[in-house]
C-alpha cells in the first residue's frame, strides 16, 4: 500500500460521493458493508478497461485498504475538473445571495488556488 495517499472527497453530478487519490485517480461510492465501512471502485470498472482498483474507508474517513491495480493512464486533466467544479459549487452553497454569485472570479479563483492559472498570467494583446 502506498504511504502518501492524499484523499480529497468530492460530489458527482448526481450527488453521490466520490473520492479523488493523490489527484489522479477517481473512485465512485460502490456500496456500504456491514461493519459501515464503504468500498469505492475507480471510475474506470465499467469501461473497456475494467479497472480492479478499489478503495475501503471506515465511518471515520481513514483508509482501511488500498487496492492500486490500475491499468489505464491517470487522468489527471479529467480529476482536476472535478475538484474545480467540486470546489465552485461549494462556494456557490456558501454565499448567502445567490443573485450576487460571479461564476467567472470563483472559477479563477479554485483554478489558481488548484495551481491550474499561473498567477501572472494575462491577456495577450493582439496588435
């Protein structure tokens, strides 16, 4: 198993919960055992791929087991896409006026706070 495991725990569109490995790799609620300790299957199970992968988290969030058999590229365009909208959403949620919400900053924002927008970036000016 490896030892530095960053979890980050998101949303789907559809509201279930998904856990996002180390930035690479997405994993979706599969079920709930008996002992409460939920399993989740990486994303790629029902692809061509049929990726093995799985991850087990006690009540407490703490990784039980970690089953890295991968056999697919990591995707670690689509998983920062997910963090970003994971991460506008929640913002959106927070602010109080809804009417008052500018997609756009918060969006720039997550991104640069993810590390997805050089923070000295701007416009080229086309002359």
């Amino acid at each position: 198993m490896e030892d530095n495991i960053e979890i980050e725990i998101s949303e789907t569109n559809r509201g279930n919960k998904q856990i996002i490995i180390n930035k690479k790799h997405k994993f979706n609620f599969s079920f709930q055992r008996k002992d409460k300790s939920k399993i989740y299957r990486c994303t790629e199970y029902k692809t061509l791929n049929k990726c093995k992968s799985l991850i087990i988290l006690n009540d407490k969030k703490e990784v039980l087991k970690y089953e890295s058999l991968h056999n697919h590229i990591e995707k670690e365009i689509d998983v920062s896409i997910s963090v970003a909208k994971h991460k506008i959403k929640e913002e959106i949620k927070k602010n109080s006026i809804p009417m008052d919400i500018k997609p756009k900053h918060i969006f720039n924002a997550v991104s640069q706070e993810m590390g997805l927008i050089c923070p000295e970036y701007s416009t080229i000016d086309p002359k």
